[in-house]
C-alpha cells in the first residue's frame, strides 16, 4: 500500500512541477509577451525543397549574428495576417494591412528580384522575372543588387526581416517600382 501511495505522490509531484515549470512560456494568442524579438523575413536563396526562396522567422543577436526559424510561404502569410500564433506576431497584427499591401501572394512573385526566367521547366517557357542580367540570368545586376541594399540585402543569402520585408513587398505591387528595377542595368 505505501509503495502504491508513493508513486501517486511522485506521480502528482511531477505533475506540478511540470505545469508550474511552463507556467511562464505560455501566452494565450493575441496577448502581449513584451518586446518582439523574432521579425517576418525571407531570401532569394533556393532551398533544398524546390523553393526559390526561404521564409524565415529571424532573430537579430550581437555582432550581426542572427538565429532563423525556416517556415513556409503559407505559415509566413497566416502569421502575418495574424491567423496563426507567431514569435514574430504575438499581438496579431495584420501586418499586409498595416503596410497596405493588397496581395500577400506577392510573396510568391520574390524569386523574380533574382532571375532573368522562371528557373524550372515549366510547359510555359515564357515566366519572365525582373532580373535584367543578361550574362548571368540567375543573378540580379550590380544596380539591382544596390536596389535591393536599402531592404538590407547585400548577399543574396542575407534575410531581408522586419520592416524592410514588408516595405519590399509593398513596392513589389507597384508597377513603378517594377519597372525602375527592371531597367536597372
């Protein structure tokens, strides 16, 4: 009897201390955990996947190093229209809406910033990105990549994050904007 009395008190002390232990880290979606310290960001860098391009939850740290949290095109939309919990979007804020972009699609349009054309067979040959560079078409030019400097890109595996993802996306839906970088030579 005091053995099977010991394990139901181990058992329950286990228990607490595993439910007070998460107490701390457990937020309900929508409230405020302070500081935001993971930001929406991605880069034109193809990925193991097929992907031309990777998604990514980053965390800025010292000395310009950064901890990334690879995610999906999908999961990178739900967060930051605030439909699914987020590190980057604890208060869900609908961040296409805050930053008045239209679309959040465009997001499938970003491997157009570095190729000159659609780089996977397709039965459509004719998928046209915005890369003016004809030497090297799966390169953006020396003038593109100066474009693309002031969102944060200096290297194409650099992440464009936070404010700057969002302000890219923006100018990417204004036809202006599309046509400055294309005759960017």
């Amino acid at each position: 009897m005091k053995t099977i009395q010991r394990i139901i008190l181990i058992f329950i002390f286990l228990y607490s201390y595993s439910v007070i232990a998460q107490k701390d880290t457990v937020y309900t979606f929508g409230d405020d955990p302070g500081d935001i310290e993971y930001f929406f960001g991605f880069n034109l860098t193809p990925n193991a996947m097929g992907g031309m391009v990777n998604f990514a939850l980053v965390k800025p740290g010292d000395n310009g190093k950064r901890i990334i949290k690879q995610i999906t095109q999908e999961s990178f939309i739900a967060q930051a229209l605030g439909k699914q919990q987020s590190l980057a979007n604890p208060k869900a804020i609908n961040f296409f809406k805050q930053y008045q972009i239209d679309n959040p699609n465009i997001l499938g349009d970003l491997w157009r910033l570095r190729y000159k054309e659609y780089p996977y067979f397709t039965k459509d040959p004719d998928i046209l990105g915005w890369s003016s560079n004809d030497s090297i078409p799966f390169l953006p030019t020396d003038s593109q990549m100066k474009m693309l400097e002031k969102f944060g890109l200096f290297k194409l595996n650099d992440y464009i994050y936070g404010e700057n993802a969002f302000k890219l996306l923006y100018l990417m839906e204004k036809p202006e904007w599309i046509k400055a970088y294309k005759e960017s030579y």
